[in-house]
C-alpha cells in the first residue's frame, strides 16, 4: 500500500530517503493502538490526492504531504494495515483508546460532560490561579467526596485552593526549589541523611503557613513521600 501526491512521488520512498539524510530527524513513540486509529484515521483523509477532505483544515500546502509521509512511516511499522481482519483490528484498537474532551473547562456544560460524580479524583493543573480556585470550590459543591488534586503557584494560592475544598494542593514553585536544594546539596557531597532532614523540615514550615493562611484544622500535604525518604 503506497500513496502519491499529486506530482506523482512515492510518500514512501520519499519519506525513507529522508529520515536517511537529513539530519534533523526525530523519534515518536506511540501506543501500538494509537498508532492504528491514526494510520486509518490518514488513510482515510488523505485518500484523495488534493486532501478534499481535509481542506478546510489545511493552511498550507506543505501540511498534506507532511500527513502523507507521517502514513507512510506508519505503515512501514504497522502489519496491521496489511491482515485480511484489518477493519476488526481497528474497531478493537479504538476501543482500547481513553476519552478525551476539548473545551474551555471554564463553561460549567463542559464540566458537566465529565462525569465527576464517577470519578476517582480531579487533577488541576491549569496555569489560570483564579480559575483553578473558582473550579475547585465549583466541582466541591457538586461531589463533596470527591479527592481534588490543585497544581499551585506559591502558598498563597495553595491555601486558596484548600480554602475552596482542595483534597491537597501542590506549591510548584517552593516544592521545585526544595527539590533542587537537595539535588545541590548531594551533588556537591553533603550527606543525604542531614539534607533530606533538612528538606523535610523546610517542607513542615511551609505546610504550617499554608495551615495558618487557610485557617485549616490538619496539616496539608505539599507531596507524598519518596521511598527514598523513608
């Protein structure tokens, strides 16, 4: 199974010989299921030799051969395309795929489509404080038991987001600090009993403030503990 574009050049042959010479060359590595949902997925969109299908999708005319030769390397991996059950062999290889919704979690009718009530936890990591904060206490009222995990700037927004019913929220920033001061200290040949104490202590102090700042009754978790920790 070969494609052409419309000047008549073999995708394949034309793809191989550049993954050979030019020196740029990347690896991608994907889910063998993965691979063949998006094998039939090309193969059927860039079925026509102009990509009818996909021209309202296209914004330059250098996109379609890059989906052709992205069939191609597809192809010359996956046997799949080539068995007599092929049609069964994607149907079962969509089924093994995960749902996944586009949207602004910001308009409550996409919060709704989640299914929230079903599920296990509710990780937060949007780069958006207020929002996280406003999401947080939203999705609180709606499944109190639900376990809330908050990707948070600083202690500050940490304390907010325990404020607004956060199960634990993660300070990036001191909690990214804290990691690489230890990394140092080892590095340079201190021994790791005393840094990992020190760190460890750090760490307390933060969860006091973020204690007090929430006017919170226990102590929040800024991580879970390492095996090496313990």
């Amino acid at each position: 199974m070969r494609y052409k574009n419309p000047a008549g050049c073999d995708v394949q042959a034309a793809a191989q010989e550049t993954a050979v010479t030019d020196s740029d060359e990347i690896a991608v590595t994907l889910d063998r299921s993965v691979a063949l949902v998006l094998f039939d997925f090309l193969a059927r969109a860039t079925d026509e030799e102009e990509g009818e299908f996909l021209a309202d999708a296209l914004l330059h005319k250098a996109e379609l051969p890059a989906l052709w030769a992205t069939l191609a390397a597809l192809e010359s991996v996956l046997p799949e395309p080539f068995a007599p059950n092929y049609g069964a062999l994607v149907k079962a290889a969509r089924a093994e795929g995960y749902p996944v919704i586009f949207g602004d979690v910001a308009r409550s009718e996409l919060v709704d489509k989640l299914g929230l009530g079903r599920a296990a936890a509710l990780i937060l990591t949007m780069d958006d404080p207020v929002l996280s904060v406003q999401l947080t206490r939203r999705v609180r009222a709606w499944v109190p038991n639900l376990t809330i995990v908050a990707r948070a700037r600083d202690t500050a927004h940490a304390a907010e987001l325990y404020r607004a019913g956060a199960t634990d929220a993660v300070p990036e920033t001191l909690e990214s600090s804290l990691q690489l001061s230890e990394a140092v200290l080892v590095d340079l040949g201190v021994a790791v009993g005393p840094v990992i104490a020190s760190i460890h202590e750090k760490r307390d102090e933060l969860r006091k403030e973020i204690k007090g700042a929430a006017d919170m009754e226990r102590l929040p978790r800024l991580r879970r503990a390492r095996k090496a920790d313990l």
